[in-house]
C-alpha cells in the first residue's frame, strides 16, 4: 500500500510525462509509467506540474536577462525553450482548433479539419498570434517587474493556465468516440477541487517577489473566463470538447493571464 506523498510524486511524474517532454525518471512502483493519463485522481498535482513546466522557461528567462540579453530577446528565448520542453503540445491544439472551428461548416468537417495535422490559414495566424502576444506581454512584465518576478508568473501560468484548460475535460463530453479526450476519464469532483485549490496557491504565487494580488486574481478570473467562454463555444461548435480545444484554452487562457499583469492594473 502505497502512502499519500509516494501517490502524490507519482501522479506529479505522470503529470510532467503527459504535459512535456522532459525525460521523466520512473518510480519502481510505478506499474504502467507510460498509460494513458489519469484524469480522473492523477491530475490533482497538476499545477505543481505545469509550475515545474513553466519555471524551465522562467529558468531560461532569469539566464538570458543576466546574460544581458533585452526583455524582447529573454522573453523570445523563454518561449522557445517552452516550446522545446512541450513538444509545443498545447500551441499544436490551438492551431488545429483554429482551423478546424474556423474553416469547417458542418460539426463533422470541423472535427475532420480539427484531426488533420496540416495547419492552414487560420491555424497559422493563431500561431503567430500567440507566440507574438506572449513574446510581448512577458517582455513588458519583464520590464515592469525584473527578470525573477516575470519568471515567477511564467512558472505561475505553467499551473493555472493548464487547470482552466482541465475545466473543460468536467463541462463537457468528449466530441468523438475516439481520440485522448475520449480515452480520458473525467475528474473526480475531489480531484477538481484540489486542482483548482493548488492552483490559486500557484497563481498567487508571484505576491512573493512584489506583484499585487489585484491583478493575479484579476488575471485567474480571466482564465476561469477563458475556460467557461472556450467550453460554451466547443458546445456550440462540436456539441462536445476535444484535446485541441483543451490545447487552445490553455494558450488562451496564458495570454489573458499576461494580460493582465503587463496592463495598467499591475501598475
């Protein structure tokens, strides 16, 4: 029988396994490293995950600024490093999405268009949309607040962003019969509630090098917003939610995050 934290640094490696492409170390009493992802227990660490996950890219963030490098060229540099780490996991959603809810006109061609792994206009302007929004806004909190605390709200977005993402995973049904959203398991309510607590705790957690608790909660009420807004249009779109949909509110919901604190309201 195994104790609560050996549970919990499994679900933590299972976690960083499904989300990136860190080469994870495997525990002896892991029995199957490589499944499917448990949705429904072991994503209640995966804040802590996606912290870990964006504090790389804050950590080549922190580096490129004392190498003396702009904030334009470290927050570039950071981006790229994240892009490495996750196999650009959750950009690849938001193109596909992109397009798929774009250029389709049926629920069955928006579905067809969202499987194919060609991007087209509307996935590439998504991409570039969101790599230069993202670029600029954490060059600005750079600016604002210095290196260490910008690296501290990429790290803190890595967790938030990926549980509003998470959100949709208990709004909704899968949209196929097939696919990882529809091999997934849903959260159980218990580990939903403990996934959103950790990540407040993570989302706040920039407080500690000086950034105000306005524009933190004021940049999770826009994710959560994100997440409810996302899950709304998917049930209107493809009368269900799918791993790309889920990819893009995870973008979308970073965006507004960075947002929020690169605004007036940070000031």
């Amino acid at each position: 029988m195994l104790t609560l934290p050996a549970r919990l640094l499994a679900d933590f490696l299972a976690c960083l396994r499904f989300y990136s492409r860190l080469p994870v170390p495997v525990l002896p009493y892991e029995a199957e490293p490589y499944a499917m992802l448990d949705f429904a227990t072991s994503v209640r660490v995966l804040p802590f995950a996606g912290f870990f996950i964006g504090g790389s890219g804050g950590v080549v963030l922190w580096g490129a600024s004392l190498a003396g490098f702009s904030p334009l060229l470290a927050s570039a540099f950071c981006l790229a490093a994240l892009l490495l780490v996750t196999g650009a996991f959750h950009e690849d959603g938001l193109a596909d999405t992109a397009d798929g809810l774009g250029g389709g006109m049926t629920l069955e061609r928006k579905l067809e268009i969202m499987k194919d792994s060609r991007i087209g206009t509307f996935g590439g302007a998504a991409l570039i949309m969101s790599l230069l929004l993202r670029t600029l806004l954490m060059a600005e909190i750079i600016t604002r607040f210095g290196a260490p605390a910008a690296a501290l709200v990429l790290a803190a977005s890595g967790g938030a962003s990926r549980v509003a993402a998470l959100m949709l995973h208990a709004l909704l049904p899968s949209a196929r019969n097939d696919g990882a959203a529809w091999a997934a398991a849903k959260p159980l309510p218990s580990t939903l509630m403990l996934a959103t607590g950790l990540a407040l705790v993570v989302g706040f957690s920039p407080m500690a090098l000086g950034l105000g608790a306005l524009p933190l909660a004021i940049g999770l009420a826009l994710m959560a917003g994100a997440a409810f807004a996302m899950a709304g249009i998917a049930h209107r779109q493809i009368k269900g939610m799918t791993g790309d949909i889920a990819g893009a509110t995870q973008q979308i919901a970073e965006i507004l995050f960075f947002a929020a604190l690169a605004s007036r309201l940070a000031l």
